[in-house]
C-alpha cells in the first residue's frame, strides 16, 4: 500500500490550489472524475469527493494529468462541456 495525493494545480508553476493525501492500492484501477464550472472544480475519486476548490477566476485552456515520483497509467481520458 502506498499513499498519494490527489492535487489541483495552476499550470503556471505548478502553484497548489488544493490537495488531499490519499492511500492507493498498486495495481488497483481507480475513477478519477472533474467537474469544473466557472470557477468551481470538483474532483472525485471513485464517487467520493476529495476536492472542492475555487478560484477566483475561471480559466480556460488546457487539461492533463500528472505523476510525480510514482508510475500510474491512464486509460479512457476524456473531457466533456457541460450541459
């Protein structure tokens, strides 16, 4: 069993805007899921919240993932506008 953190992240420098330790389990497939509107974003892990966060500014761009430290592998990312 190893732990991890789960962390929002503002592109420029990697500034933290919240995070959450966590424990994952090698070899364990988690849900990793993003809601953001305006400047709200939602971050669940397996259907539990983790992260609530909010910005003063909504932003645009660009979204991805990242390892530090560790390995991981991701499969089936998709991003899709809200309705």
């Amino acid at each position: 069993m190893n732990s991890g953190e789960v962390f929002l992240s503002v592109p420029s420098g990697f500034e933290w805007m919240e995070r959450r330790r966590v424990v994952v389990r090698r070899g364990t497939d988690y849900l990793l899921q993003f809601v953001a509107l305006g400047g709200q974003i939602e971050c669940y892990l397996d259907g539990v919240l983790m992260i609530n966060a909010v910005r003063d500014e909504p932003s645009s761009g660009l979204t991805g993932l990242f390892i530090d430290r560790g390995r991981a592998v991701f499969s089936d990312f998709n991003a899709h506008a809200l309705q």
